[in-house]
C-alpha cells in the first residue's frame, strides 16, 4: 500500500486544491450520455450549478438589506413630516415588529417569517425541482455512484457553511453592512444551521438507498473514509443544530457554551477531510477560514490593543439577586450597547467572555465608568456573586470586548417623544438611556421621555434609586429634569406575596411615591429631579405605547428590555400603531421606532 494513502486514509493522493473535472469518454449509448451530462444532474459541475447559486441567494439578501440600511439614512431627514415615505416606512416596521406568542414563547417578526419562507422555497426548488433524484443504473448500465439528488443537497449545504460561520461571529461584515448587531443575526445562525443540516440529511440518506440496493454498504463503511468522516461530521452538526434549540440552550446554558465551539471544530475538521478537495469544495473552507479569522482578529485587536489587559472589574451585591459590576475606563460606548466580559479569576469561566448590557454613558475627556447591573443565576453569574458577597468591593481582573449592538447613534435624541421600558434586571438599559437624556436636556426643547421600570425584587427599588442618584451626581443635577418621569412598578406586591413597605411611602390613589420630607437627602434628590413614583402592581405596557403615540405629528422612540411576555406586548403594540400610521389614522404620531433587547 503506498505509504501516503496510509497515513492519510481520509484524503485521495495525491492532495490538491481542486480535483480534476474531466469525465473522460462516455461509454454509453449517445442518447445515455446526453442524459447523464444534462445541465441539472452533470456532476462535474455540480458545485457551479448549486453552490454559487445558494451563494448568490445569500449575497442578494444581504445586499438588499445593505440598500435599506443605507437608503434609511439617507430619507431620514425627509420622515420629519408625515408623507408617503413614513407610511412605507411603517409597512416594513409592521413586517419587523408583528409576530405571536405560543405558550411562554415568542415567535420571530412577520418580516422573519417571510424571508425565512424566501429561503425555503429557494431550497425547495433547487433540491426537489431538477429530476431525477437517483440514477436509474441497472446491473448493466451504471451513471454514476452519486445520486443527483444527494449531490446537489451536499454542494447547497456546503455554499452555506461560510454565511453559517460568518453570523456568529461578533464583528462582522453582515453587521457592518446591514446595521444589525450581531445578537439579532443569531436568528438567522440558527436557521442557517437547520437548513443545512437538513440538507446534509438528504445528502446522506440518497446514498444509504443506493448501496443497499448495490449490496456494499458494509464494504463502503469498512473502506471508505468518506462514509466515516462524514457520519462523524454529521453526528457533530446534530449536536450543534439541537443543542441550540432556544429552550435546552437557555436551560443548560453554561454546558452549551462549553461544548458549542468543541463541536464546531469537529464539524469543520471532518466535514473538510469529507470533502476530499472534489471540484472547488475547498475554496468554501478556504473563504470560511479568511472571513471568520478577519473577524476574530479584530475582535481579538479591539480586546489586547485598544482596551488592554490592565482593567479590573468591581464586585457589590446589590441586592439579594442583583450583582452590580464597575469597571474604570477610557473606552467610549453608546446608549444599550453591551461588551463581552472575560473574567481571568473564575476558574473555567475565565475560558469564554459573557455579554452584559452597559447601564452608564460615557463622559468626554475624562475617565468613565462601565457599569453593569446582572441578575445572578448558576454558572458564572452565580460565580461572581459568591465571589462579592465574601469580599464586597473585590476587583477581579477582567477583559473587554466590545462594545457591540446598542441603539443606533442619535436615534433617541431625534425623537419628541420617548418610552424607556426594563423588566426585571433588564431595568439596568433605562439608566444609560436617562442619563443620555438629561446629559443634553438643556439643549433639547419640548423632549419627553417616560420610563417605566417593572420587578419582582423587593430590593430593586433601593439600588435603582442609588443609581439616579449617581446619575444626578455625575451630570451635577440640582433640578427637576423637564420631560422626565420614572415609574417604578413593584410587581411583587400582588395576591398579597409582600406589602410594600411603609417607611418613606405616601400614597396617592394607587400610585405611590418616595416622601421627601421623610427619606434621607439622596432620596429626595433623585425623587424630585427624576420625578420618580413607586406603582403597585404590573404596568399597562401597550397603554403607555398607545398614549405615547396618541399625538399627531410627533416622532415617538421605544426602547424594551426585560422578560420575553414584556417584549412581546411592546412589540403588539407598537405594530398597531404602525397599523394606525399606514392607514393615516388622525391623533397619531407621524413615525414609532421599537428598539429590543433580550437579554442585559
């Protein structure tokens, strides 16, 4: 045997780049031929017929999404008055914002759903539309040991592979592109990773058809590498395609993150050798490698170069759930972005990096604080609280990357009116957005914005009140801020779970509000310059949307970050205004732009 092909079984000898797409002379009847060298089923060029179309129908997506983005801006400026354009506009805001609640789940937009229904019709026809599916060999007439069918389902799975990379990675050019963060895109990772995985199936099964019927498949598996690596490939990309299903990802988050990247490597590595260089499959891995290096280098230079290793990150519990986390900085960050926090002392957790939404804005020309506000649950968060309730004060050293995602730059601040709405820890997102508020509140006249804040945690009301106070401090705040009101909704008082406390309470109706004669000096300043109140019981979410948008020819800026019921009503709410919008509804506002988080 020669000694290359032992000591690669996996790889035919000797390795190229490309493999030869020569046929050579066709043996068969001219008739015979034709039909085995047909545009749709000629294996040879098989990867030009099928892959660069499937790469094509990613390319004219991303394009098309580019083109709105960049025609987005550029028509800004014509919004400010109601007109044919803002109606447009709130066609596809309806598109983005509409979708349904099953059970305790939220379904993607509308707008998702469609283009999701564009890609599974492009991969319907392209697999089920050319004919035939197998070969018609006989004992006597052999065509090919390839079955069109799982050759064209191989070659669209493999033109996926870059795309599927590519959107997982924090920075990259789709982002960069299309203005949507990297968060958002997961959707489209996850869905990615379904389409090929089931065109992987229908690759494999066509050819367990045909050698049962040939009656070698034992002999296939014993000698072919091809069956070996591609099983194992396979039984790789079943773990990464179910494991990232949202409930059992969310439910074993801290085992999913650990194995997620361990898969992948296997999927790639055996899914290359599985490929064994046949026409240009390999220049698929070769643009996978380049695109995602590029992102994870940059990523990587933004962490070591622009924000350095010497950053260390303070620990104080907050409250019996709620972790707070400080970092000094020079870094400059925008309202709702978040960083990915690598923790060097928490053992194996120091092996992966964590997003937490950012609650503070940076000042100009001067050092700044990145402030996090984190629910502790298992895993890491859990870790850290443990670490802050044994040591209050503790700094750990820590590494930055970021920031990514947030709220497009100026888009608050363009709007007459805005709702900020938290729920739970995802309250941390109104605080940088309050103190973007007040920060220019002495140059933006007739600006309105609403806050509404809504926990379970009877604590939680002690540290947000903390946090205003910081917020006055720091932006030198001596009076009511025009504009502005914080409710905050304490949910834990209904059926009776937890009367809310007396002390420095006064009530008024069934709102009620922090007494400034009572409460100590911090209290008060926060109370009357936020003018903040104390709500029993669960805010009216699309209420406030509503109210909100109830005045004609006002912009209106909704910014939600909390539970996915939460999300789920703002977004109901906010496409029935668009619904109001397109139809020139009178006594409503011209525009109403949602912005969403998930987690914080």
């Amino acid at each position: 045997m020669d000694m290359g092909m032992s000591m690669l079984p996996w790889l035919d000898q000797p390795v190229m780049l490309h493999s030869n797409r020569n046929p050579g002379a066709c043996a068969m009847t001219a008739e015979q031929c034709a039909y085995k060298n047909s545009y749709w089923v000629f294996w040879y060029q098989a990867d030009h017929r099928y892959a660069l179309p499937t790469v094509a129908f990613f390319l004219v997506a991303i394009i098309l999404f580019t083109l709105g983005h960049i025609l987005a801006g550029i028509f800004a400026p014509r919004m400010k008055q109601a007109s044919p354009l803002s109606r447009v506009l709130a066609a596809f805001r309806f598109l983005s914002y509409k979708g349904w609640r099953l059970g305790g789940w939220n379904t993607q937009s509308l707008g998702v759903f469609l283009l999701g229904a564009a890609g599974v019709v492009f991969f319907l026809a392209m697999t089920l539309g050319p004919r035939p599916y197998y070969w018609p060999n006989t004992k006597e007439i052999n065509y090919g040991n390839s079955p069109p069918l799982a050759t064209r389902a191989g070659f669209m799975a493999l033109a996926c592979m870059p795309f599927l990379i590519l959107l997982s990675a924090k920075a990259n050019p789709i982002t960069a592109l299309t203005g949507i963060s990297h968060e958002k895109l997961n959707v489209w990772h996850n869905w990615v990773a379904w389409a090929m995985f089931v065109l992987a199936l229908v690759h494999t099964f066509p050819f367990i058809v045909y050698h049962v019927w040939k009656g070698d498949i034992v002999e296939q598996w014993s000698t072919g590498g091809v069956w070996v690596t591609g099983v194992v490939a396979i039984i790789a990309q079943a773990w990464l395609t179910f494991m990232s299903v949202p409930w059992i990802r969310n439910r074993y988050y801290e085992f999913f993150k650990a194995t997620h990247l361990f898969m992948a490597l296997v999927f790639v590595i055996f899914f290359f050798f599985h490929c064994d260089f046949r026409m240009s499959s390999w220049d698929y891995f070769i643009a996978t490698g380049v695109l995602y290096s590029l992102c994870w280098l940059y990523a990587q230079c933004k962490t070591y170069f622009e924000h350095g290793i010497r950053h260390k990150a303070r620990l104080v519990p907050e409250s019996e759930h709620t972790l707070r986390i400080t970092i000094d900085t020079r870094m400059e960050w925008g309202p709702g972005q978040h960083v990915f926090l690598r923790f060097l002392t928490c053992g194996v957790h120091a092996l992966t990096a964590h997003p937490f939404t950012i609650c503070s804005v940076p000042r100009r020309d001067c050092k700044n604080q990145l402030v996090f506000y984190v629910k502790s649950r298992g895993g890491l968060t859990g870790r850290l609280m443990a670490l802050a309730r044994k040591n209050p004060d503790i700094q750990i050293p820590v590494l930055i990357d970021g920031p990514y995602g947030g709220i497009p730059a100026g888009r608050v601040g363009d709007f007459d009116r805005n709702l900020a709405i938290g729920g739970g820890v995802g309250a941390g997102i109104t605080l940088s957005l309050i103190e973007d508020f007040v920060r220019y509140s002495s140059v933006q006249e007739n600006k309105e914005m609403k806050v509404i804040v809504a926990t379970r945690d009877p604590d939680m009301r002690a540290w947000y009140t903390q946090a205003l106070e910081d917020i006055a401090t720091r932006q030198a705040l001596e009076k009511p801020v025009a504009g502005l009101a914080i409710h905050i909704h304490e949910t834990f008082t209904e059926g009776g779970e937890q009367e809310l406390s007396a002390e420095n309470i006064k009530v008024q109706g069934n709102t009620q509000s922090i007494d400034s004669k009572e409460s100590s000096p911090s209290s008060t300043s926060a109370t009357e310059i936020f003018n903040l109140q104390v709500i029993a019981g669960r805010p009216d979410l699309p209420a406030a949307v509503h109210h909100m948008a109830d005045r004609e020819g006002v912009s209106v800026g909704v910014v939600v970050c909390g539970p996915s019921s939460m999300l789920y009503d703002v977004r109901e709410a906010a496409s029935a205004v668009q619904n109001s919008i397109i139809s020139t509804k009178p006594g409503i506002a011209r525009e109403l732009w949602l912005h969403s988080e998930k987690f914080s």
